[in-house]
C-alpha cells in the first residue's frame, strides 16, 4: 500500500483580479506539488474567483466544464497530478459553492456542490447542494468531498467514514476568530470518524472577511501531519493506508457503533 503524497496550497491573499491569477499561481503550485512527489494538490474554498465577491459572483461564476476547469485540467495533465480546486458554479439558473476534482490525465474525477451553507453571504447567492456523500479513487486511495462548513458537523463526515471514504477532501474559507475549527474540530474529526482529512484553508483579508490560514493534514490517529501558517504556503504530507488500517483497528469506533440506539438524530 503506497502512501499518497498530497499537497494543500493555501493560495495567495486577497481576491484575485482575474482567474488568470489565479491559474497562473496553481501552475506554479502545481509544479512545486509535483516535484515534490505529490499526487495530489488541494486548493481552497472558490479558489478561482476569491471568496469575497458579493454579487460579482454571479458574473464571475462558470459552469462546471467552462474555461477554468479547462485550465486546471491542462495543468494537472502537465504535471502528471490530480487537482481539486474551488470555484462558483452557474448551474441553469442557479450558483452552487463547488468543487471539482480533476484527475492526473486531466478527465474530471469527481464534483460536489457544498451542502451546508454559511452566514448571509452565502445563504443570498450560493443554492446548497444535496449529494452529501461523493466519491473518487486515486492510486488505490477512496477520496471523499466535503467544503469548509460541512466539516464541522459531525454527521456529513462519519457518512464519509460509513461509505469508505479514507482521504476527505475539504477546501475552506474559515475566517477568523475561528481558528478552534483547524486546531480541534478538524483533528477531531479525522480521529472520531478513522479517516484522514484535507483542509485547505484561504488567508489574509477580502472584504469584511479575514481568513484563518492554519491548513492542515490531519490524521485518523489524531496527529497533524502538516500545518501551514498564517500567508500563502504549500504543505505536502503522505496519506498512508497502512496507518489508517492500523488505526482502525486500534480505534472500533465504526465497528462498535450502535445505529439502532440513533434514530432520533433524523
């Protein structure tokens, strides 16, 4: 069982001019994941476009096989690495908060639109989605997807645990005085539900927002396995299978559920 080597980019401060820039820092990113080794690079929550936008959103929001995802495709097509990257969708009539993930031939692997929204500015101009488990294979590793708010609710998480889920993928835009959610929810996730997790978070300031760095790999054994800081930065740690087999047989949790006892959480 290899280790998959993945990489978080917490990408560059402030909301980008275009997604050209974007583009041209995942590139770059991208080149510096893959010299490294690593299979797999994350970015944050609506990466392309920036968080902060207001209605701008809805102009600068493209559909899930527009120019942007044409793009990350040639770049993960380049460097030989699947990309998972945010972005604002324009489904018909409506915009979904997104990610998609695009494998290291450059064929999409796997989209979700995220479920659980967060504050005003996402509940006036982003339609939650409502597929809460979804799913891709990488090099033998079941990668799930989830975004920012989602992770913090423990149910979303432990269906990904139930449904085989080994590396949950989770670009963010976690703004400040919130730094609990990296520090100890997210650890804690990993570690009650017996999965590792990818958490991408944004940093510096847009807007009214300032956003909270501290990306992270955390581990089903509790550990975080890389950390970023408070600015841009690039942190690549490997996902073992062999540890979460490990894990899991230490820690029953899954196995000594008891779901009969729980149905009146729904």
């Amino acid at each position: 069982m290899t280790p998959l080597r993945t990489a978080l980019y917490q990408g560059r401060p402030g909301v980008p001019s275009s997604t050209a820039e974007t583009l041209d820092a995942l590139a770059a990113a991208a080149r510096r994941a893959a010299d490294a080794g690593a299979r797999l690079l994350l970015t944050n929550e609506l990466y392309l476009t920036g968080y902060a936008l207001g209605s701008a959103v809805l102009d600068r929001a493209e559909t899930a096989d527009g120019p942007g995802a044409r793009a990350v495709a040639r770049i993960a097509a380049e460097h030989g690495l699947a990309i998972g990257y945010g972005y604002p969708e324009r489904a018909g009539t409506v915009i979904h908060n997104s990610l998609q993930l695009i494998g290291p031939d450059g064929d999409r692997l796997a989209h979700y639109r995220k479920t659980h929204l967060f504050g005003d500015y996402e509940g006036t101009y982003f339609t939650p989605g409502d597929e809460p488990v979804v799913q891709a294979d990488l090099d033998g590793v079941r990668l799930g997807m989830l975004i920012c708010y989602d992770v913090e609710f423990p149910e979303p998480v432990r269906a990904h645990a139930l449904a085989g889920t080994e590396l949950l993928l989770t670009p963010t835009a976690l703004m400040r005085p919130y730094e609990i959610v990296p520090q100890t929810i997210v650890p804690a996730r990993a570690w009650e539900s017996q999965l590792y997790i990818a958490y991408a978070n944004r940093c510096g300031t847009e807007g009214d927002f300032t956003f909270a760095g501290l990306s992270c790999l955390a581990a089903p054994d509790g550990t975080v396995r890389a950390r970023a800081g408070a600015g841009e930065d690039l942190i690549i740690a490997d996902v073992d299978p062999a540890l979460l087999k490990a894990s899991r047989a230490e820690n029953t949790y899954l196995h000594d559920r008891r779901p009969e006892l729980y149905s009146s959480l729904t």
